[in-house]
C-alpha cells in the first residue's frame, strides 16, 4: 500500500498541472503511476530479506505492465467523469429575475 500511496500523494500534488482532458497525457500518467509503484514495490521488497527472482524477464512485465496501466487510465477517467455526472446534483439554470429586483404592487 506505500507505494501506491507514494504515488497517489505525487499525483495528488500536482493535479494542478495534469490535463484531465486529454486522453495521450492519461496514458502518460497511468503509464508512469504503474511503472513508479512497481518499482517502489520492487524496491520495498529488495530492501527486506526476502530474494525475489529479478531478471530480464522481469524486465519484460514490467514494460508490460506499465503499457496495460497506461492504456487502461483513459477508461477509467471517462468512467469517474460518468460517475461524478450521475451522482451530483445539476446546477439550476439561470432565470431571467435578478435576486436584487424589487416587486412594486398596487397603484
């Protein structure tokens, strides 16, 4: 779970600079989220006693994996977007009345 927090905190700090609606720069970013939290795994693993079996192999998935990630985040933009239309209330529309207006009645 640490280096998919690592990750989500990185992107969570720059949300400023990403472009949300552009579907090249979300595979940039879900292919760079993948790739940073496999290696933060990797990493996390390495430093333990534990002997994962590395090699060019490895190499090869993590390629992969990181292609996968990175193809698959556009989608998942587009059904966060859906969801966030469906479960959220609908701004009113404008009237035509002005909120300062004053009703004058009688003669």
């Amino acid at each position: 779970m640490l280096p998919l927090f690592l990750v989500g905190l990185l992107i969570h700090r720059s949300r400023e600079y990403i472009l949300r609606d552009q579907a090249f720069a979300q595979f940039i970013l879900g292919t760079a989220a993948t790739a940073g939290a496999s290696l933060l795994t990797l990493l996390m693993v390495i430093n333990t006693n534990a002997q994962p079996l590395v090699g060019w192999f490895s190499l090869w998935q993590w390629f992969v994996l990181s292609l996968v990630g990175g193809g698959v985040t556009p989608l998942w933009f587009r059904f966060f977007d859906w969801v966030k239309e469906t479960l959220n209330y609908r701004p009113l529309g404008e009237t035509s009345f002005r909120a300062d207006r004053e009703i004058k009645r009688g003669r």
